[in-house]
C-alpha cells in the first residue's frame, strides 16, 4: 500500500478517491439529475463534472431520444417527484395510491375530526337531479350521524375513562376524542375527502397517471389530469406522454362481463352487523423442502436441482435445524431472510372498508379487492356499541343503503362512493413467507387498529395451522393466547 492510501483510508488505488455526496436539487433539476445518473455508464467522469454539461436543453432532448425514443425507462427513476394532493375522496384515493414503488402518508381521520360536507359529489350526476339529490341526502345523513356519533361517544367515554390526577382538561378531552373519531369514522363514505402526499419517481408515476386517466371514474380521471399537469412543471419531458391507456380502460369491463354469470344470488342483501371472514385458500406445497433449499443455496456452488434433491432427501428435523441455525439470531426488527420469499400463501379476506385502507399500504403483497358494495354487511364499532348508539348507526346505515341501490342500477362504480368505512369488503390476496413475517408482526400488536387487527390475527393463525415451524421463529409485540408458550420470547 502507497503512503498516500496509508495516510487515506478512504483511498483504494491512488487518484481514486472514495466520494458520497448528493446532487443538489436547488442547482439541478429532477431531469438533469436523471441524466447525470444515466450517463455515467457510458463516461467515466464524475456525476457532478457531468452534471456541469447537462443543461435543461440537453436533459429534455436525452430524455426524448433514449427514455421515450428506445424505451430505457430505468433512467426515469431517477427523477423524483412530491406532491401534495389535496380534497380527493377515499375511493380516488386508493386508485392513486395503489403503485408499488412510491410513498404516500394521508390525512388521517383516526386524529382529526372531518368537516361538515367534506365529501365529493360524483359529476356522474349531472343532469339526473333526483339521483344527485338522493346521494347528497345520504351522505348529509352519514355525517350528521357522524357528529351525533362522536358527542354520544365521548359522553360514554367520560363516564368510563376517568381523568388522571394530573391530566390537563385538554389532554383529557384530546385523548378521549381520538378513541371517539377512531371509532365513529367507520360511518364515512368512501366519498369522504381526504389529503395524500406523494414521492415518486417519475417512471412510476407516469404509469399511475395512466392508471387514473383510464378510469372509469371522472373523479380519477380529472385526478390524473390535475397530477399529469403539476408533474409536468417538475419532470417535462419524462410525465409528457402519460395518457390514457385503453387497455387498461377496458379491462374492467371485459372482466365483469366474464364474471356475468359468476355472481352470487341475493347480491343485493345487507347481512348487517358480520364478523371478518378470513380463508387461507392455497399454500405452497413441499414449503420446507423449498426454503430450506433457497437458505443454502447461495453457500453452495452447485445447481439447484442438486441442492433441492439432497434437501428432500433429508428428515424433517433435519430440515428444521438448518431453518433455525439460518434465522436464530434474527432480531425483532430484522427483516426475514429473502429466500423466505420462496413460500406462498394466498388468503380471500372479507374486510371492512376501514381495514382494507389499512390492509392496502402493504403494496408488496399482491392484491385484488372487488368493487365496494354493500351486500356484504357492515360492523358496528364497539365503542359505538357499548355507549348505546347502535340504533343511530344502523338507522344512517340503512339510508345509504337505500340510496346505494338506486345509484347501483346507474352505475355501480359511482354507487361506490356511499359505501361506508364500516361495510365489509371481499379481497384475494397473496404474499410470501418474508411479506407475512412482515405483515403479521405490524398487525397484529395491540398498537394497530382493531378493524385490521382482528383479520389479519385470523390469517395468522391460519398460516400457523399449515407451517407450524415457520411461524414459530416470528418475534410478536403481542402473542395469541393460542400460540404456544415455548414459542415466545
């Protein structure tokens, strides 16, 4: 080793220094910045020498020729994007969000009390004057309910909550209205409007803009536009093409037609108060054989049929031992292992609407929920519950009810927006071992919601019924009282 890499530890060759340091978004925009990135693969000089020759002109005619001309999409990704998007209802919402590869935090109506008619009126509605006003009646009805809800609640909640020594009236009447608000929001629509800020590259949100111009929603629609155009001031060049796309404008349609004769008789019964329906529809066969070999494979260098071979030949404790040798000193909040991605299951939910939104922020899983509806049944809050308001709820339940059929025989799509958070709704979901030891850990602490809580409490112990031994390494803030006790910490 030279002097000068003695006296540099950062220095592995002489001339070639170690360097970490960010390109900064008030000298450069997010294309130049693409670009810089880009270009490295076919220069040797360093990102911010090149940085110095990509001007705005240069980027957009780089992004011209090889993003959009030859399809190198890659180099979209790294131009980033934040927006904040504002007054959208829950259902748009959750198109916009559903992307894998971006980052979203939202208004939260488990902390703030929403506004009187902070809820969206579908353009749909336009000219036919008495479906219009029928939905207004129903969604005033849902957030008068709403208030009556949330005061009826906190009366409840003071009689049975005393207030601590020290506690400041404030703090008190703050705490308490979070445990009410948590609780009486699931009488709102899904036409209720809400806040989202959204970070994304630019590659993913071209697709998303796609996505929301292809809807079969004009809220969506005109979502996408008013995103397309914002995007457009920060990334020019690389949102210019995001249209509708008529694949994905006519899939939906395809699909329901196929579905015709799949639909369940009495499609239009309410069930009322219905619990959370959880099945465990398939799981991977051979899973042992399967994770054990993916856990060595990488120490070896022969091929996976070798591997797989010589593991199947081993005992079930054998396989167990090497599984546990792999993950025993995994931490609480280490990640599993990826070979765990190997394992499958593949779980129908039958959720609420509240739980769902919870349900759908775990975009690595794959999941497919049917249209809100609600033939399903809804449940009744337990706080709602015990203060004696059961009566109020169903009573502005059965109303939206009412006014969701008749919007249903125009368009079920619009009919969606007076579904409730409380109204029960059917997904199909698939995820891997790693997904689950992700999932299951999160959700079901005493700390998540109880509407996603109780679901996702079944799909465990459902997964624990198939892979004992798989899930006996999962390290929970809060166990079952049907896992067994020489499994915990």
């Amino acid at each position: 080793m030279t002097a000068s890499n003695k006296e540099n530890p950062t220095a592995s060759v002489v001339g070639h220094t170690r360097r970490v340091y960010p390109l900064d978004t008030h000298d450069l925009t997010e294309e130049q910045i693409a670009v810089a990135f880009a270009m490295t693969s076919r220069r040797p000089d360093p990102f911010d020498d090149i940085a110095r020759e990509v001007s705005e002109e240069k980027a957009a005619d780089f992004h011209e020729r090889w993003v959009l001309g030859y399809g190198h999409a890659s180099v979209a990704e790294h131009a980033v994007v934040h927006l904040a998007v504002e007054n959208v209802s829950r259902l748009a919402c959750d198109t916009l969000e559903d992307n894998r590869l971006a980052s979203y935090t939202e208004k939260s109506s488990r902390y703030q009390v929403m506004d009187s008619g902070s809820y969206h009126i579908p353009t749909e509605l336009d000219g036919h004057d008495s479906l219009r006003e029928e939905y207004i009646r129903a969604c005033d009805s849902l957030f008068q309910c709403y208030f009556r809800l949330i005061d009826g609640c906190m009366a409840h909640l003071r009689r049975e909550i005393p207030q601590g020594a020290k506690e400041r009236d404030g703090i008190y009447n703050l705490r308490l209205r979070r445990i009410a608000t948590d609780h009486c929001r699931a009488i709102l629509p899904s036409s209720t409007l809400t806040n989202v800020g959204v970070t994304a590259n630019a590659r993913t949100l071209e697709h998303a803009i796609s996505k929301l111009l292809s809807s079969r929603l004009d809220e969506e629609q005109r979502v996408g536009l008013d995103v397309r155009e914002q995007a457009r001031l920060i990334t020019p060049t690389l949102i210019k093409y995001a249209e509708r796309n008529e694949y994905l404008a006519t899939a939906p349609s395809i699909r329901s037609g196929l579905a015709g004769n799949a639909r369940s008789e009495g499609e239009r019964e309410s069930t009322g108060d219905t619990a959370p329906l959880v099945r465990l529809l398939h799981w991977s066969e051979d899973a042992d054989v399967k994770l054990v070999s993916a856990l060595i494979y990488s120490g070896t260098s022969s091929p996976y049929e070798d591997v797989l071979r010589k593991v199947s030949d081993l005992s079930p404790e054998d396989r167990r031992e090497y599984i546990d040798r792999c993950v025993s000193e995994m931490g609480p909040h280490d990640a599993a292992p990826r070979e765990f991605e190997l394992v499958d299951y593949t779980f129908e939910y039958l959720m609420d609407y509240g739980a769902y939104r919870e349900f759908k922020r775990h975009r690595m899983q794959s999941y497919f929920p049917q249209l809100l509806t609600v033939s399903h049944g809804y449940r009744v809050p337990f706080v709602v519950e015990q203060a004696g308001l059961s009566g109020d709820f169903d009573a502005a339940i059965a109303v939206a009810e009412e006014a969701f059929w008749k919007l249903h025989e125009f368009s079920p799509v619009v009919a969606q927006y007076l579904v409730t958070h409380a109204h029960n709704r059917r997904v199909l979901s698939k995820l891997n071992l790693r997904e689950c030891f992700h999932l299951f850990k999160l959700r079901t602490s005493e700390m998540a919601h109880f509407s996603i809580r109780e679901p996702v409490s079944e799909a465990l112990r459902l997964s624990f019924e198939v892979h004992p031994y798989f899930f006996r390494h999962l390290q929970l803030r809060d166990y079952p009282e049907w896992w067994p006790s020489s499994d915990r910490d």
